[in-house]
C-alpha cells in the first residue's frame, strides 16, 4: 500500500522497497493483535501511515499533536507507538534489519564483538524529574543513554537511565543483556569511565572488556581507535531531532525513538537508498 493519496510524501516516509521489510513484523503484530481483540468494531488503521507518521515525529522533533492532518490521528499513531514499545515490535524490527544489513556487507548475522558508550542529555520540562538526574561530571541535568553498537556502528542494545546513573552501572546491565540476547560476542570496547568494575563483571560473563583511553597529549578532537565507531552511531542518531533533548515521559519511549532513528538507517542501508534516490522533491 502506498502512502496516503491525500498528502503528499514527506522525505521520511518509508519508500516501497524499504516498507517491504518493515510491513512482515507489523502484520504479524496485528496478526496476533486481532485473535485477542474477539473481531470487535474499531477502525483498521493503516499500518505503513502510521510507521512514517512515527517517523515523521522522530525525524522533525515535532510533538505528536502537532502532527501534519494528513497523517492518521495523532492518539492512534501514538497508541501504536505505546503499544510497539511495550511488546517489544521496534526491538524486533531493528534486529530483523540488523541481521539483513550485517549479511549484506558480508558479515554473519550476529557479531562477536562490540563498543560500548555513554551520552548524557538534557530533557524537556514534561519530562517526570523521577526518572532524570545530574550527570556531575558533565553538568548535565536530565538523563543518560548507553548504547552498544557492533563494529560496523549498528545498534545492538539502548539503555535510557537518570543521567546520575555511572557508566559502570549501565555498563553492568548492558553486559549482562549482551551475554543473553548476544552471545556470540566475547570482546568490547569502552572509554576510561567503565574502569575495574564493568571490566570485572564482563570477565565474569566471559567477555573481555578492554579500556580505550583518548590520547592526552593531543589536544582537541582526536580520533580515538574502536571507540570512534560508537561517537558515530550517536552522530547518526543526533540526525534526528526528537533525540537533540529527549522529550519522553517513559523511558522506554525514549530507547524506542533511539532504536527507530537507527531503523531508518538501517532500512535505507539494506536496501541502497537514501532519502534522495527514491524521493522526488
């Protein structure tokens, strides 16, 4: 199904190549939806609609009410949105196209190593002061996310915590979900701030965790070896706007936006595209 014949497309809208990986795991969502729903009245909205009006949001920064009218309603589309974050649906979908990016470039669909790092932002006024927190050595209030990407920079894992959370800590539980969710991984690198304590804990899960440190005696930017692959992917996700400050009330909202920025990516890199070579401006 094409997008909506009373709009026009916007750049973020999913061409028809990349829709054709992204409607199996979104029909099979319905699919289970409707054998618990008992066939009751409702409107059936459309699915691709409602991802690019999710896209939408992700990559201009709006908020949702401020949705374009072209779009379905902005209850609807955030009521899947909920919903897709709550069941796990944007989990899977961007390990389905992880796998299919991976095998593209020749690599086996799980990776055996990876990079893990830490990014403090700030947050919006709506923002519960419950789930934020000062990041001291940044001077950061709000909150902190810690990503694990594999070599190629893709997303693994997204952990959104108080920004006061140490990199130790995160690093900990991201490690421990890495061993289950991906355990053909046996090495990781990580920056000064994971020192001793998530060295320790990825010995004890049988991954080896190794410290980058950047290099004091060149000032400035400087490119850090392993490490420069993570600073990418978060240049990657600062692409799009709703993540320049993280607006969500939950959260899980705000690990699904990042999980949806890196979506984009990655359905655009499986299938060749980018924004220009299939849009007509």
């Amino acid at each position: 199904m094409k997008n909506s014949p009373q709009r026009k497309a916007y750049p973020s809208d999913l061409s028809d190549a990349r829709w054709a990986l992204v409607e199996p795991v979104l029909t099979a969502w319905r699919t289970e939806r409707q054998k618990t729903s008992l066939g009751l009245g409702g409107r059936v909205s459309d699915l691709r609609e409602v991802m690019n009006a999710i896209l939408y949001v992700n990559r201009t920064g709006i908020a949702w009410r401020y949705l374009p009218h072209g779009f379905p309603p902005h209850t609807t589309v955030f009521a899947h949105f909920s919903a897709w974050t709550a069941d796990g649906t944007i989990e899977r979908l961007g390990v389905r196209l992880h796998h299919l990016v991976r095998e593209k470039e020749g690599r086996s669909a799980e990776p055996t190593a990876c990079v893990i790092d830490a990014q403090s932002i700030k947050t919006a006024p709506s923002v519960p002061t419950a789930t934020q927190g000062i990041d001291a050595a940044k001077k950061i209030v709000g909150r902190k996310r810690s990503i694990v990407v594999d070599t190629l920079g893709l997303l693994l894992l997204v952990t959104v915590t108080a920004a006061g959370v140490s990199d130790n800590d995160a690093g900990k539980q991201l490690l421990t979900q890495l061993a289950t969710t991906h355990p053909t991984i046996t090495k990781a690198w990580v920056d000064t701030g994971y020192k001793t304590q998530a060295v320790e804990h990825g010995a004890e899960l049988g991954i080896d965790v190794d410290v980058v440190p950047r290099n004091t005696q060149v000032k400035g930017f400087s490119v850090v070896p392993r490490r420069w692959v993570v600073e990418r992917s978060f240049g990657w996700i600062m692409m799009h706007r709703r993540l320049a400050r993280d607006y969500e009330t939950r959260p899980e909202h705000s690990e699904s936006m990042i999980r949806l920025a890196m979506i984009s990516n990655l359905a655009k890199r499986a299938t060749g595209e980018s924004t220009i070579t299939w849009h007509n401006p």
